[in-house]
C-alpha cells in the first residue's frame, strides 16, 4: 500500500520527529493558555490534538455555534510554533443530541438503550446521527480548513461503537442484500439448514441480538464485517466533507492496534496515514511485547512507511482495575520502541491532567503537581531527544518477516462454538512474535492477500479462515522458494466461516504434505519429542536440536505425512498421538513450509522459528539471545537497544557499533543501564592490520 502523496511527510519534512499530546484547553481557564504554549515549548512539544470532545463546547445548542475559543486558541499555538491535529469531536455527541433526537443512541443486545452521560452514545447507522457528525465537520472544515496552525486532521476518536437497534437492522439487510444479492445466496452462505434456520424475507433477518444459546456463526461474523463496514463509512464521510475544504492536509484517525471491533485493513486503505493508540500496562513486565507486535501491525498497515503514535501514556492511566505508574525511565524506553518500529513521533494523551471528569486520574504530561515534576522532565528530556534524532523522520521501516493476520479469521476464529478457548488468536501471533523478539529481528503484520514477494519468511501463527486466493498466493510464493510457518487450527474454514471438507487444512496441504483428521484440545499437558531430521536435500537441512522434556499445553491434531519430501520434526511421546507427528516439515518447490499441530512451548517455538529463519537466510545481530526483557529493533541503519527491565542487562551484539547520540564506540559486549536505551550503528569489525 502506498500512503498519499500529503501523508506525514507533508508535516515531518519541516518539523522533523512529531512530539506532542492531546490538549484540551476548553476544560481550563484562558487565561492559562499562554502558560501551556510555554510548558509545550520547553518540553519540546511540536504538535497537540484538539478539539476531541468539545463538540457540546462548539454547538451548545442544536442551532448556535461559538467558535471564538477555537479562533483564539489556535491562532495562539500557531504563534508559538505549534501545530495542530484538529479533531471532529463526533466520537462524543451533546446531551441536546441525544435528548432531542433519541434514535441517534445505541442499544445493546438485549435492546437496552445506551445513554448520554458519557462518550461514544451514538449509532454508527444512525441517519439523525450521520447528519449532525457531517454538520459539525462542515463547520470545522469550513472555518479552519486553510488555517495556519492546522498540520492534519483527525476524525472522531478510537472508532469502534456498536448497536443491535432496529435502524441498525435495517442497515444490515441493505448490507447483506448488496453482500450476496438473494435471500438464496444469504441463507447458502450462512448455512440456515441447520436449526431450522431459514430466512423467506430480508426484514426477518436482525442483528445477532440476545438469544436462547448460540448463534449462527456466519450471521456473527458477518456482522462484525458489517459493523466495521459501518465504522468505516462513517470516517469516510467526514474524511471527505474535510477534503473539500482542507484538500492538502493529511487526514487520518487513531486506530486502536489489535482491537477486535473493526478492521483495520480496511481503514489503513483510506487514511493518509496510519495513527494509533498504544498504552503500555506497567503492572504487567512483558507488556513491552505485545507493544512490539502492535507496532509491527502498524508497519504493516503503513506498507513499510512511517506512521505515528497519536495517544500514549505518559505514566498511569485510569482505566484499568489497578492503575501502576511507570518506573523512572520507563517513558523513555517505551516511545522508542515505537519510534524504532516506524513511528514518526511520539504523543501522549493528555497535555494537562485533568481536575475534573472520568478521566482525571488519568496522567499527563503536566501533572496536577505541576511541571516541577519527574513526569514532566522525563517527558522534557524526551522531546531533546527526540530532536536529536529527527534524522529519522520519514524513514521507512520495511521488514524482511511478515506475518500473517486478518480480522475476519479472528472474529471467525473466536466464534463461541469454537473446540478450544485456549487457542486464542491473539496469543498465538505473540507466541511467534516474541521468538523474533528475542533475537532482535523485526517483522510486518500483513493481510493474507499482501504481496509478499519482498518478504523472506512468512510467519502464519493462526488463520482459521482462510480464503482460496490467499491459500495460492502463499502456496505459490513458497513454491518459487520462499520459507512459511503455519500455525495450529489455520486454514480451516472458508470466506464464509464454513469448515472445509476432507483433511484439514486441506487448501495448504499440498504446500505443507500433511494432512490432518482430528482436532483434539487437550486435558493436561503432552509430551513433545522435537529435533528429528529434516527430509535430506532440504535447504537448511541439519538436524534441529533434540530438547527433551517439552510438552503441548492445550491443543493438539491428528496428523499424517502426505509427500516425499515430507518429515516430521517433532512427534507426540504419549497418549493418543504418541509417535504421531507433531511438526512437519516439506520441501514445496524450491521452497520450504512447516506446518505445527500444536500449541508449542517456547523453546520448542524457539527451534522451530530458527530453523526456518536459517532456510530463509535470515541472520540475528544477537549472539545467543537477548534477555526476555530487553528489545532490539532497527530502522534505517540504527538499531534502538532497549532495556525494559528495572535491572541491568547484559547483551552480546555480532558487530561493534557506534553511539548516534554521543559518537561513543561499543564492542559486542554492552551492559545496560535499568531502563536504559541505545541507539546505534554498526561499524566493521577491524581487520588483522587495523584497517
């Protein structure tokens, strides 16, 4: 995918790294606002977001309008050198709105209405809703669409309500009749044969509203896909009415990294750039992780290209059920590793911590103690150093490992008559993700129909559903001598959710030369015997280590060998697949795939991983591997080495290295400070003369 033409470079060209916070300056005094332009100036701060939820600040009532506040402040950050991320504030409609015109609020399963009193109290297929959202926008993009301050714009906030309301029904047939054109085709593809099911007419057909037991898989997955549908139009609709008033400034809006209520995919395709939120869980210690691989995504969205980091937290949120600060250093060390995953700057939710409000335990870049405070100077030194490196702005960040992810397969994947809750989606890609991780290697999370012929392994942790045309490219691609590892319980269903019939997964079995009969979740824990050799001829071809005392925790699959070329690399020890395979491996073409029937702990993950790192010539900067908290990642020529432990750390690079902030040189051997980060350069090992 590529980004527009007026993506962020149109901003990054001349400012460099992007660094700044959500500001809010409608919940404080005026008279405090030359004292927050002065703060964002000696914190470094270049760019704020404003206006989220001041839409009843904006239209106070259905037919006034007070836009003084806005004129003011915004031609005051434009004097102070700051620029603007302007928001359409329709994530959180008025009161009036809502009171006025009661069908613009939303309902939940059940058919309870969902009121006004908080945020997000809308229906996305809401006319009366449709309208207002597109007449606030209009009067934004009208006022400020040529105004100095305004960089980019952002619309609505983290997309992602939902409603079963009958306006919404309604919207859902009109969806499903354009989807498949016949109420034959509909009651085909979700298989309403079973359960007497039938539909005879469109307007029989509801939202999957609360019901006696479970419901219909393909009718709850094809509600997601409408529902995200949904979500997107609406983006669109004031994408464009901004367009038209605003057509040179870049337009995007803040995704949420792995959420399950849209797909991004789709909104990555019509934005300008990829945004999104991340807020890392101090409480949790490899929450880091799951920060990487949500970075990934987001280069991934991006094709490689920058993107940025629009909300982060500059401490402790207030959302969760027991809300921990960072450590000192913390913040630090966590907007770097979105920097080295392709961001092209770092902001924070919020400017000012709020005094009032669900959100005023949130924390901020200004505390309520003032900027006399630790989070206020780690946030300062922050911004210098991200100055330091502004050389970094619009590099992109290509990987050579993509990974495999679609949310259609994960709403399909998690349907609730699934064999197994213990084979969850999302863990899966992280069990893959972490073993790249470890040997500081960067991956993309990328559709199944991306091209992939810039990649030199695949990873495909989970794809249950998972479509013919994707199936060929990947079987194809690995053909022509690519290398791919295929995760459990992945191609098993097709587009609309329908298992597939014969051997599983029987659309890569000729890529894989397994084929399996039985999916068997598990008691308790399963013997592994891995480190069998490989077929002999097959690139990469020395036996894998032999580990002994490994085990499958929660799933397993009857499988058989299919094809010459195909060896089992790992087999069950005990019980009903004792001596059956476990992992196999195939020589496909030119190329080689594996295929795991099973949940495999991390060290088996470990050999299985290098093992096809090593067939696609993929080589570590690591010697061994890095510590379980400490992240390498590289963009351009830097790699960011990242310690997100409070403890010192130990790591054994390949080459030496120069420091890009301070010109210092290292050996391989480097110690790490407690939350200590280092960007660096390679530099060539001298040789035997000193040259």
């Amino acid at each position: 995918m590529q980004l527009r033409s007026h993506g962020l470079s149109s901003i990054t060209d001349r400012t460099g790294l992007l660094f700044g916070a959500d500001y809010n300056p409608e919940q404080w005094p005026e008279e405090n606002w030359p004292e927050d332009i002065r703060l964002m100036q000696e914190a470094g701060i270049n760019l704020v977001t404003v206006g989220v939820f001041s839409w009843a600040r904006l239209q106070p009532t259905e037919h006034t309008w007070d836009f003084g506040w806005l004129d003011r402040i915004l031609d005051l950050l434009h004097q102070g050198n700051i620029n603007v991320c302007l928001a359409t504030p329709t994530a959180s409609p008025p009161p009036w709105l809502g009171h006025r015109h009661p069908g613009t609020l939303p309902t939940d399963e059940s058919g309870a209405t969902l009121w006004y009193g908080s945020r997000n109290q809308f229906s996305p297929s809401s006319a009366e809703y449709r309208s207002a959202a597109l007449k606030v926008t209009a009067a934004l993009a009208a006022r400020y669409g040529s105004h100095p301050a305004v960089a980019m714009w952002h619309v609505g906030n983290e997309l992602g309500q939902i409603s079963y309301d009958d306006e919404t029904a309604a919207a859902f047939r009109d969806w499903l009749s354009r989807r498949y054109g016949s109420l034959a085709e509909l009651n085909t593809a979700w298989g309403t044969t079973f359960w007497s099911q039938g539909y005879s007419g469109w307007d029989e057909i509801l939202p999957p509203r609360s019901a006696p037991y479970l419901h219909n898989p393909t009718q709850l997955l094809d509600f997601r896909r409408f529902t995200s549908d949904a979500l997107l139009s609406l983006f669109t609709a004031e994408r464009d009415v901004i367009r038209s008033q605003s057509p040179l400034v870049p337009i995007t809006t803040n995704l949420m990294g792995f959420f399950r209520g849209a797909d991004y995919f789709s909104f990555a395709a019509e934005a300008d750039f990829v945004g999104n939120n991340w807020y890392t869980d101090p409480a949790q210690p490899h929450t880091w992780e799951l920060g990487a691989l949500t970075h990934d995504l987001c280069r991934g969205l991006a094709g490689g290209n920058p993107w940025l980091l629009m909300e982060s937290a500059t401490s402790a949120v207030n959302w969760r059920p027991h809300n921990t600060a960072k450590d000192p250093g913390a913040l630090r060390v966590d907007s770097y590793s979105a920097l080295a995953r392709g961001s092209d700057g770092i902001c924070f939710f919020q400017f000012r911590q709020s005094a009032f409000g669900a959100e005023r335990f949130h924390s901020a870049v200004v505390p309520l103690a003032g900027a006399d405070t630790r989070v206020f100077r780690e946030v300062a030194a922050l911004g210098s150093g991200l100055q330091e490196l502004r050389f970094l702005a619009g590099e992109p960040a290509p990987a050579p490992i993509a990974i495999l992810f679609d949310w259609d397969s994960w709403w399909a994947a998690e349907a609730p008559d699934r064999p197994s809750d213990r084979l969850a989606v999302l863990d899966q890609l992280q069990a893959y993700h972490r073993q790249l991780l470890r040997r500081g290697l960067s991956a993309e999370v990328v559709h199944p129909g991306t091209d992939l012929d810039r990649f030199n392994l695949v990873l495909v942790p989970s794809l249950f559903l998972l479509r013919d045309e994707h199936a060929a490219r990947l079987a194809g691609w690995v053909e022509r001598g690519g290398s791919a590892v295929v995760g459990p319980f992945s191609g098993v269903a097709d587009g609309n959710g329908h298992l597939r019939q014969g051997r599983f997964p029987s659309v890569l079995a000729g890529m894989l030369g397994a084929s399996g009969e039985e999916w068997r979740p598990l008691a308790g824990p399963v013997g592994l015997d891995f480190g069998a050799a490989p077929a002999a001829g097959t690139p990469g071809s020395a036996p894998l280590s032999r580990l002994s005392g490994l085990a499958a925790a929660s799933w397993s699959e009857d499988l058989r060998l299919d094809a010459p070329g195909a060896t089992a690399v790992a087999t069950f020890t005990e019980g009903a697949l004792a001596g059956k395979p476990a992992v196999v491996r195939n020589s496909h073409g030119r190329g080689t795939a594996w295929y795991a029937g099973a949940d495999l702990p991390d060290a088996a993950l470990a050999l299985l991983v290098g093992d096809a790192l090593a067939a696609a010539g993929l080589a570590s900067p690591v010697v061994g591997e890095l510590p379980s908290d400490v992240e390498l990642a590289t963009r351009g020529t830097c790699h960011f080495l990242l310690n997100h432990s409070p403890e010192p750390r130990a790591v054994h690079l390949t080459e030496q290295s120069v420091d890009v902030l301070t010109g210092a040189a290292h050996g391989p051997h480097l110690v790490l400070e407690p939350y200590g980060a280092l960007v660096l350069k390679a530099t060539p090992a001298p040789t035997e003369n000193g040259h």
